[in-house]
C-alpha cells in the first residue's frame, strides 16, 4: 500500500519503520530533514510538502506533538487538505495525542473535503512503538477503520475502534487520567514505605501479588526503584496530556480530584527542573517536598 | 472628558454611571442596546457600534466576559481600533477592566502599541455591591503615564487602585484574588457543612467564628448566603468557574504547582455539572452536601 507518514519522532520513526519492513511504499515529509536519516535505504519517497505525500499516498499517517500541529498538517497551507483536493478515498490516520474537541473540529473540516479521519492514539510508549505492541484506541468510521486495521496490526499489539470521531483521544484522556494517577500512586507508596524505614522492593515484590497489582507497580515500580529515570515518556508530555484531561473535565463540568491533584504535580515537576525526565521521576519530586532526598 | 463604555452588565452599568455622573461626556455600545436604556435617559450617546465609540471618546472602558470578547470589541470588523487618530477618530486608551488572561491582556497592549494606543489591564474585586457603591479594589498593569491620566476616573469608581506592575500584571493580582476568594469560599462551605453535620447551628458557628482569627470577608458575605441558603447570584459562579480556567492554565504554562487552586476548580466544574453556573459561588455549599449524601 501507499502510505504517508508525518511525524517521525521518538515515535512515529520506529512506527513506519514497521510499515516499511512489512512491504508498505511509504511518502514521507518532514520538518527536520534529519528525521529522514533512517528512511534512506528502504522503500520511502522523501516530499517537499505534506500536500505532496496526500497526492500519492492511500493512507496518511501523523504522529506528532499537539493539536495545533496536527490541524496545521491536516488543514494549513500545502498540508495534505490541500494535496488530496480532487482526489478520492484519502484517509488521515492522526495517531497523535491531542484534545477531542480538536480532533473532533478537524474531522468535521476533513469530511467537509471528502477526505476520511480516523483520530487513534497510542498506549505503550517508545518502548511499544519499538516492539510494535502500542495499545491503539481509534475514534472514526467503522469502514475507514477496517481498511488501516491492516496498519495497525503491524504497530501494536491491539487495535479498538471506540466510537465517532474523537472517542479514541476521550479513551486515550482516559489512559492518561490511570497511568498518571497510578505513577503518582506507586511514588506515594514508595516514598511511604522507605521513610517509615522499609524496603520500598520488597513492598513492590509482596503488592504484586495483591490487588494493588498493576502494570504500573511492575513496570515503573522497578524503574523507580532502579533509579532509572530516562525517558521513555517525558513528564513534560504526561504534564501536556493531563491538560487535556482538565480541560475537558472544566468544559463537561466534570469533577476529577485526583486527576487535578496530580496534574499539579506535574506541574511542578516541569517547574523544577524534572521534565525531561520520564513520568517517573515524580518519585524525586516527592522525595523533594517531603525532605526524603 | 470624552469616555467611552463598552460592556454595561451588571458591573458595567453602574460604573458606566458614576462616570457619567460625574459630568463626562460618555460614549456607549452594548451587544443589548437595551441593556444601555438607563444611561440613555442620564445623557449618553448610545452608538451603532465600537467604531461609533472610538470616534467619539479618548478614553475607552471595556467590561465584557472573556478574553475572546475583548479582542473582538478591540479588533474586530467593527472595532476600536478603527477609530483611532490615525483613522481620524479619537481613541488613545483602552482600560480593559473585565477578567481576562494574562497571556492575552499582553497580546491586546503589544498590538495597540503598534497603532500608537496605550491600554491599562485594571480587573476589579467586590463585586456589583462595591461597583454601585464605587469602592471596588482596581488592579491595574500598564504604563504609569495612563494610569496618571486615567486615575481620576478610577477613583470615581473604586477605592484601593493599585498599580501592579506593566501590561497584564493586574490580570495576574486578579488570578491571585480570584484563587484566595473562591478558596476562602469553599473552606467556608466546608465549615458550614461540618457544622451542620454535626447538628451544630451553622449560624451561631459563623457568629462565633467573625470574632476570631478565622474572620474574614468572605466568611461574612457568603456565610451569611449559606447560613441563609440564598444561592442568587451576587456573582455569578459561572464566572469564578471562567477565572479557575485561566489561572490553572496560567499554572500548566509557567510549570507552577496550584494545588488547592487545582482541587477547587474541581469543586467548581461539580457546581458547573449541576447547572448552578448561574447561581452564586455559595453553591459550593451544595456541591459539599452532594458528595455526602448517601446514595
């Protein structure tokens, strides 16, 4: 298939890649021409503009950092809007996060021009966008979905169609309301169990077993303790994510406490220093404020 | 002097009078012409449009709702900024007293400058009450040169005027009222509720507590709505609920960690979902009653 890709950043590199290696053609276009380092030996057609990679793709990836960019690529000048006009059957697969209302808006704009919009995030990180096991949450027409299914089926490990356009970024505000709690829970939890003078491991080792169970507990939960705070997801960007979520949460008349509590955490993370750091580094943060360094 | 008003809701109708009163010639638009029928009738020109406004006033007072507003009162097809000298009309001061973004109070003043008009960010506290009575608390950003020209119409209208600092630092002093306000306001609909709860007279607590170091304005003006359970609005939540939106994206942009802010804005979108937004912020009290009822 002929397959557009914008965006190829931490994640979005490793993703096409895949699509390559399973006998994709893909077009691609990007803002730092470095970004295309890794694509020069294989099946991919560097473009001058993103409006050129609609021309000649079937299906049009993005993966990129925030709404704005998403509408600019989509809908700017020379973006692919523009490069799929007279064209048929072009679907816009925006594999970023960005808020519903944004996607929802840029959907409505895209069908307007006959072109199809799938809004589908990722769950899974650098890490799963590697292994080719993202969580894919996808908002968008039954139809549209059944023919990138085969898309995504190469980048991760699962695929759902949520609902209407939008339902996959409400499910991936969902996401980050757990992921961002939890993290915040497990550094609670450590932070607790070491100042009352025990070992934080062997807490994690005997909750595994409990209902406090979670991938969170394992996953990060062993990364804390390792002191190992490299991103994989930057603070910065969980501190993006949760905005989202409030913001949504401010325009519903939506209580979300907890949700707000960490958002406030993240917050300072960014403010201090941490945020480019993974998500984790929360631990350093509590560690900070309670004088446990 | 030659003024001009736009904006004349429930703040801006009487501030639009004590400087009407106060024999200048004033200039008004509303988005209701109707809205703007008593200051008619005490000699007011009512114009067609913000142009209309420019052409006739030096000074121009804005007290709309949201950020969106101002810059569309300010820029928009029919806006100040086409009556400025340079387009033959009389605007050179913009005093934009609504309650807007920091972010975008700056934007607005960086763009004036540009066509040679200066703009004040002077948001206000207290309330209608304190606007009929004109003693509000004025905080205002900007150039110290308008606010010398401008401060004696803000006296007419308030009695603290502070100058903060330059373009949008009394947006910021207003986030920083707006979060110990509606704090205060809260913790009172905690206070209420214990009391309450624990089948103490609310209204005795809130006496005994006006003597004490837990005295304080908010105590007295919203303490006495919940005591009484008289939700109208004084100001309508809907409004605390707008500012709660700004400061915490304020918060999210500079990396500054509001937590309480953070967990009373939460308390607001509650009030919000229950379609209190009209009401007056002492539904807090409410919303405090709802998470404790059994279900």
């Amino acid at each position: 298939m002929q397959v557009g890709f914008i965006g190829l950043g931490l994640m979005g590199c490793p993703m096409a890649l895949h699509l390559a290696n399973a006998g994709h053609s893909l077009h691609l276009w990007a803002r730092r021409p470095a970004s295309l380092e890794p694509f020069k030996d294989i099946d991919a057609r560097a473009h001058a503009s993103a409006a050129a990679v609609a021309k000649h793709a079937e299906i049009v990836i993005t993966m990129v950092a925030d709404g704005p960019d998403v509408a600019q690529v989509c809908l700017g000048a020379g973006g692919l809007g523009e490069g799929a006009a007279g064209k048929s059957g072009l679907i816009i697969v925006d594999m970023s996060t960005i808020a519903p209302a944004v996607a929802r808006d840029i959907g409505a704009k895209l069908a307007a021009k006959g072109i199809e919009f799938l809004d589908a995030p990722v769950s899974g990180g650098e890490v799963g966008a590697k292994a080719a096991t993202l969580t894919i949450m996808v908002g968008g027409n039954a139809a549209a979905f059944e023919r990138v299914k085969p898309l995504f089926e190469k980048m991760g490990k699962s695929s759902t169609l949520i609902g209407d356009c939008g339902a996959g970024q409400v499910a991936k505000a969902c996401n980050q309301i757990l992921t961002g709690v939890g993290v915040a829970a497990v550094a609670e939890a450590f932070n607790f169990a070491r100042k009352s003078g025990v070992d934080p491991a062997r807490v994690r080792e005997a909750l595994l077993g409990g209902f406090a169970y979670s991938k969170i507990l394992e996953n990060h939960g062993q990364r804390m303790l390792d002191r190992n705070f490299k991103p994989g997801f930057k603070a910065w960007m969980h501190q993006k994510d949760l905005r989202i979520v409030m913001e949504e949460a401010h325009k519903l008349g939506l209580m979300l406490p907890g949700a707000a509590a960490t958002a406030q955490m993240f917050n300072a993370m960014v403010g201090s220093g941490l945020g480019e750091e993974d998500s984790i580094a929360m631990l350093k943060l509590l560690e900070r404020m309670s004088g446990s360094e | 002097m030659k003024l001009g008003f736009i904006g004349v809701g429930a703040m801006g109708l009487p501030l639009a009078g004590h400087l009407l009163n106060a024999g200048h010639a004033l200039a008004v638009w509303s988005r209701r012409p109707e809205a703007a029928a008593p200051l008619l009738a005490a000699g007011a020109r009512i114009c067609a449009s913000p142009v209309e406004v420019a052409r006739h006033a030096e000074i121009v007072f804005t007290m709309v709702t949201a950020g969106e507003d101002v810059a569309a009162v300010v820029f928009g097809e029919e806006g100040l900024i086409h009556g400025g000298r340079t387009a033959g009309g009389q605007f050179s001061t913009l005093v934009d007293m609504s309650t807007i973004a920091p972010a975008m109070t700056r934007k607005i003043a960086t763009r004036l400058k540009e066509q040679s008009i200066s703009m004040l960010d002077a948001p206000v506290s207290g309330g209608v009450a304190a606007a009929i009575n004109g003693t509000l608390a004025i905080m205002v950003g900007g150039p110290a040169e308008t606010l010398a020209q401008v401060r004696p119409l803000f006296d007419l209208l308030g009695k603290t005027i502070v100058h903060v600092g330059e373009n949008g630092a009394g947006q910021v002093a207003k986030a920083c009222n707006q979060m110990v306000m509606v704090a205060a306001i809260q913790a009172c609909a905690e206070a209420m509720h214990l009391a309450a709860a624990s089948t103490v007279d609310p209204l005795k607590v809130r006496l005994a507590l006006l003597g004490g170091a837990a005295g304080s304005r908010v105590l007295e003006v919203f303490g006495v709505r919940m005591v009484n359970r008289d939700f109208r609005a004084g100001v309508e939540a809907r409004l605390h609920h707008k500012d709660f939106g700004i400061l915490l994206d304020e918060a999210h942009r500079l990396g500054s960690p509001l937590p309480i802010a953070a967990l009373v804005g939460q308390q607001l979108n509650a009030l919000m979902g229950h379609g209190w937004g009209r009401d007056d912020t002492a539904s807090l009290l409410r919303v405090v009653e709802l998470e404790s009822r059994p279900t």
